[in-house]
C-alpha cells in the first residue's frame, strides 16, 4: 500500500471555507466511485484556518498519472473540479497546474 500526504489553502473568506466543508460533508457519489477507481482505498482531508491537509492511501497499482488521466476523461469529476476552484487558493510555491501539492516525509516512527 502507498501513502501520501498532500496540502492545499483555502480562499481567506469565512463564508467560502464553510461552505466547503459542507460540500465534503455530502461529496457527490461520482466523485467517491471516481477517487475509488483510481485505486485509492483511504482518503481523509483535514482543515485549520486557511490549510488544508489530505492523507491518500492507495493500492500499490495506484500513480497521479492515471487518476490525473480518469479524471480529465469524466465529466463529473471536471464540474466538481470546477466548483472547488471557488473555494481552493493555489499555494504560492505549486507548479501552474498543480492544485494539491505533495508533501515530502521527513519523520517516522
């Protein structure tokens, strides 16, 4: 199994970061077959003041490439995409189409 670690900013806007819990309150059903279809088994997003922070567990078949390829190829997921670019505030360091960047582990125990 493979584990990532990704963060993300939010719009500095009270309104807009709650609505966007309420959105990952109730994400749409094809959005969750599309994120298990990519073969990630385990997905959780945390959140403080405008950071955002997501742990990704995958099958070991799993690569950005691929779900970056399903993802392009479905429309629903191109429309939640969308909606969450109302809320989402790119970090200042993340390449011109990178939303989520990934983080480097630095400690294990």
């Amino acid at each position: 199994m493979k584990r990532f670690a990704l963060t993300l900013d939010l719009k500095n806007d009270p309104q807009l970061i709650e609505q966007y819990k309420e959105h990952h309150r109730e994400v749409w059903p094809e959005i969750i077959e599309s994120i298990k279809a990519s073969g990630i088994i385990n997905m959780e997003i945390y959140h403080i003041d405008t950071r955002l922070f997501m742990i990704i567990e995958a099958s070991d078949c799993f690569s950005f490439e691929k779900k970056a390829k399903m993802d392009a190829d479905n429309p629903k997921v191109q429309e939640w995409e969308e909606l969450m670019d109302t809320y989402q505030q790119r970090l200042s360091f993340a390449k011109a189409d990178e939303k989520w960047v990934l983080m480097e582990k630095i400690f294990g125990l």
